[in-house]
C-alpha cells in the first residue's frame, strides 16, 4: 500500500473516531435536546469543554467547599457571606415563578446562556427563555455552571451544598450578587 492511500485510511478512521466521540456526548445531553427541539428552540453544542476551561483561566475558583477528593471539583471564589442579597428556596419552587423572577432581575431574556457540567456532559448554549422554561431540566448535575455568552454572569449549582449563587464578573473579577438556599423538604 502506497503512503499515499496509508495516510487516506488514516485520516478516514480519524473523522470516524470523531463522530463516534461527538454521537456519544450528545447522547449525555439528549433529554436537554429533546426539551429543546419540543420548545422549537434553536441551540448550540460545545464538545470541549470551552466554556468550563474559560471559567478556570478567567475567574478565581477553588477546590469545592467540604470536597476531599483528588478530582479538579471546584466552585467559583466568592465569600458566601458577602452576598448582597439572600433567600431560600424549596427545590420544586426553582421551576416556578419565584425562581423567574429572581433570575430575571439580574439576567436580561435578551441574553443567551451556555450550561456547562463537571463530568463530562457537552456544553449546551440556549436562549434565556429556554432555560427558564425548565430550570430544574438544565441544573440536573451535582455541580452546574451557566454562563451569560457575554460571560458577565455565573450561576454557579452546588447540589452538595444546596446553594445556587448568582456572580456576577466584573473585568473577570466575581461578586457574589445573590445566592439562593435550596431547603431540604
């Protein structure tokens, strides 16, 4: 076999190898597809982790709060004492008016967000109103992160902690705006 047609195979098991890979991690996410495309909303999937890579190289994180593991689990380095503001929350009430409302007041339905997961699950960049059509549907990992696309807001779901805190990032340097307590039923 020539170089020539060696380096053609080569390159063809390349292509399929990634289309395995990418068929696969959007399998992860396929409920949140299938939400979407019910919505008639349009998105967008990141395969590499962009987003989550952006927070770590922009923003001051630190390993988790009470996490004793080797695993890279982090959260974002704001003092939950310095919150501008508080309240809590009952799980069931996060996809409900009382949750809009909250996100509403700091984050604009003009804006678009990107949902991003530890653990692997490709990053999905929605319309603020597809988010809010089910709020529950998109924190449905241990640790989310989602993101305004003009990257001035991260509410930041540490399921561990039962916390979901609203940041905002100012020159890359975050404030702790708002932060709500999930109460355990």
């Amino acid at each position: 076999m020539d170089e020539e047609k060696r380096e053609e195979l080569k390159d063809s098991s390349q292509k399929l190898k990634e289309e395995v890979r990418l068929k696969n991690l959007r399998e992860r996410v396929k409920s949140e597809i299938a939400h979407l495309e019910g919505l008639d909303e349009s998105y967008y999937i990141y395969y590499d982790f962009e987003n989550l890579n952006w927070i770590d190289s922009h923003v001051e994180v630190r390993k988790r709060d009470g996490y004793n593991g080797i695993h890279g689990d982090f959260q974002i380095d704001v003092d939950d004492s310095t919150a501008m503001s508080s309240l809590t929350m009952r799980e069931d009430e996060i996809n409900s008016d009382k949750f809009l409302v909250q996100f509403l007041s700091l984050i604009s339905e003009d804006n678009s967000v990107i949902v991003c997961h530890e653990g692997g699950d490709p990053e999905l960049k929605i319309s603020v109103n597809a988010f809010l059509s089910d709020p529950i549907k998109f924190l449905s990992s241990p640790e989310t992160w989602i993101i305004t696309s003009d990257k001035s807001w991260i509410i930041e779901y540490i399921w561990e902690q039962g916390v979901i805190r609203f940041i905002q990032l100012k020159d890359s340097t975050p404030t702790l705006v708002k932060k709500i307590i999930i109460e355990e039923e």
